[in-house]
C-alpha cells in the first residue's frame, strides 16, 4: 500500500514522484509499470508521459531530486578539506577526505523524506543487476568520486595508481555493502552486524578504511607512513 500522505500533495508532478518513488523502492524499477504508477497515483497515463515523457527518465527525476542532496554535501566537504590543506601547506588529511566522502551518504538516512527509499532502490539497482538505475547513480555519483580519486592522489603520490584505484575502489565497496545492509530488501542475517549510531558507524568505518588504504603496498610502493 501507499502512504496515504503521498497522495495529499496538490502538484501532480510532484506527487507522481513521490508515488514513483515509494513504489520504485517497495516493487523494483521493472516491476512497476506506468499504469499502475498512475492508478496509485490518481492520475492518467498521459499526466505521466507530459510530465516525464518515458519511465527512464522518470526514474532519472527520482533518484536525482535525492542524490543531488548527497552530491552536494560530499562536494562542499571535499572542497573544504582541499582548502584546508592548500591553506596549511600539507597533503590532505586521510581520516578528514574519507570522512567527508562517506558521511554525507550516512547523513542522509537521519532524513526520512526519501531517505529509506533511496537506500531501498539503491539496493536493488545492486542486487537486481538494475543497469538503468545503476548508471543513474553512476553518473551521479561520478564528480564526486574524482574529486576524491584526485586527493587520495595527493596524499599518496608515490603509491602506483593502479594500487590506489583499488584502495579507492574498496572504500566505495565498503560503503556500498553498509548501504544495502541498511536498505533491508531482503531479510539481515542474525550472523550480520546490527545498526548502531551513525556518529559511532563513522568513526569505525573511518578508522578501518585509513587503515586499509594505507598499508603497505603488496607490488612495491609506499603508503602514506610507510
């Protein structure tokens, strides 16, 4: 069923995403199709196609009007840490780039306005091989990760860039895996870490992924300490 708190908003464009969304999360992208979209959501077929035109860019608006909080947040704070190294004279700090290239992801859970949602379709775009969903994401999700590929490089300028695209890539690995976990689209095994509060969360994920990132490069090369 659909809140019924979906269907008060007054705008039809708006409440066909809020309904779109609600229903991308609960039956999966390929599951829902546009007539039933539009029964939930009080409207005709063609108020859909006028508004979105097609269902890919109709999911597109979903996931977007989302992740443009989440790129956002991770853009100002990566800016932020390259402007405190530039101002101090020194390589980025490690624990403050990985902190402000995860934290806005966690953060945005503590929003409940599309916040489950997200996580829900993310996980599925993932679990269900979603292409069209996962290069939604992808291209969201671009800036941001190249921004902090290119401070990672500055902190490690010696370790081979193959390496490092690894290490990068891991730590995307890990947040991702924290990500479907708490999207709950399927049943957590009891075997499986438990939620626990996003500043603890953090700070654990932050200390594991440092400490990864930085440990001694198995082909040659240095970390930062080594």
């Amino acid at each position: 069923m659909i809140d019924a708190s979906l269907l008060e908003e007054s705008d039809t464009k708006t409440r066909i995403l809020n309904v779109a969304e609600a229903l991308f999360a609960k039956r999966g992208f390929k599951q829902t199709s546009i007539s039933l979209l539009a029964k939930m959501a009080s409207v005709n077929q063609a108020a859909v196609n006028y508004h979105f035109g097609s269902k890919d860019a109709l999911i597109e608006k979903v996931v977007k009007r989302r992740l443009s909080q989440i790129h956002d947040l991770r853009m100002k704070n990566l800016t932020e840490v390259q402007r405190e190294a530039r101002k101090r004279g020194t390589i980025p700090d490690l624990e403050a780039l990985i902190r402000a290239f995860i934290e806005p992801t966690l953060r945005f859970r503590e929003d409940k306005t599309g916040a489950d949602n997200l996580m829900m379709i993310a996980g599925r775009a993932v679990s269900e091989l979603d292409m069209t969903v996962q290069k939604i994401f992808d291209e969201n999700f671009k800036p941001g990760f190249l921004l902090f590929s290119q401070l990672m490089g500055e902190v490690f300028p010696d370790m081979p860039k193959a390496e490092l695209r690894w290490r990068i890539y891991f730590i995307f690995g890990i947040l991702s895996q924290v990500m479907q976990l708490f999207a709950r689209i399927a049943p957590v095994p009891d075997y499986f870490p438990s939620e626990e509060n996003p500043d603890t969360l953090i700070r654990r994920m932050i200390a594991f992924m440092a400490s990864g990132v930085n440990a001694p490069c198995p082909e040659g090369g240095k970390g930062k300490d080594g």
